[in-house]
C-alpha cells in the first residue's frame, strides 16, 4: 500500500473510532466503569444513561472490605458527588449538562452507608449483635430445612422448616424496630 493510502487509511479509522466513542459518549449507552482516587480513598461507581448506579458505588469493597471501609468509601462517595456537582455548576454553560445533572442527581438522593450500632451503648450493641447472629442461624436453618422438605414428606422435617422459619420472620421483625 503507497503511503498516501496507508495515511488515508489510518485518518479513516481514528475518525470513525472516534465518531463512534462521540456517539456512546453523547447518550451514555454503555455502561462506564469509574475509579476516582478522593481525599485518599478510592471511591469507584458505574454510570449508563447519565445516572450513577448506586449499587455499584463502592462495589469493590462489599465482599473484600470491612463494614467501616464500606461506611468511609461510601460517606466519600457522597461528598465526592456533592464537591463534583457544586464545581460543574459554577462552571456554567462550560461544564456538560448531563454530566452536571449525574453528579447533581447523585448528591442529591445517594445515601451513605451508617453504621448500624451508631449512638447504642456498648451493652445494646451487644445485645443487637446477639440477635443478628440468632436470626442469621434461624435463618440458615429455615432455609435447609426448606431444601429439605422438597425432597421428604417427613412431618419432623415440614414441623422444623415451619419452626425455624417463623423464628427468623420473628427475630427479623424484632431487628427492623417498631
């Protein structure tokens, strides 16, 4: 190939390369996978349709991270949104509008991970971590003998499946408070 073609070529494929980022850009199609390192905590989200999917912000913490580093990313997540909305509206008509309106969004109705024992004294907190760990063995056991059920016609096994089921309902409905 002569090097007029070679280079016609090669400006022929960054164009539609890049006609084609500028059109998932513009409407935000695929799914955009972001890690922004913030005040020294790495804060990661996914976005698709100019909206922040709030399942996934901090995802990368909720099977390898302790609760509190969850708690941390997540309230740096919240201020991350909050700081990124409020400098894109000071930039005005140069900042992009959907772009604005995520962040915007975001700070808006994301809610940061709490901590669950938070203001309990140490005796209540005990108390609570008992109960959680009672309805979570209740909860074990109402689903094994769920499984067991469906392949016994045993009464022991249908009179445990209903014990321990309505022990976890029971312990659950005491966690969630009045």
């Amino acid at each position: 190939m002569d090097p007029a073609t070679l280079t016609l070529a090669s400006f022929l494929k960054i164009v539609t390369h890049l006609e084609s980022r500028d059109i998932s850009d513009v409407y935000d199609s695929r799914v955009q996978q972001v890690q922004v390192l913030y005040h020294g905590y790495t804060v990661d989200f996914r976005h698709q349709l100019w909206r922040i999917q709030e399942e996934s912000v901090c995802a990368r913490l909720s099977k390898t991270g302790s609760a509190a580093e969850q708690r941390d990313c997540s309230r740096m997540a919240s201020r991350l949104f909050v700081e990124t909305c409020h400098a894109l509206q000071q930039r005005g008509r140069a900042a992009h509008l959907d772009t604005r309106t995520m962040y915007c969004k975001a700070a808006a109705t994301y809610k940061p991970l709490r901590d669950p024992y938070a203001g309990m004294t140490p005796a209540q907190r005990e108390a609570r971590k008992a109960l959680e760990a009672a309805q979570k063995r209740a909860e074990r056991a109402c689903n094994r003998y769920v499984l067991d059920a469906l392949s016994s016609n045993s009464l022991e096994v249908l009179r445990l499946r209903q014990r321990y089921c309505r022990e976890s309902e029971r312990l659950s409905s005491r966690l969630k408070g009045p």
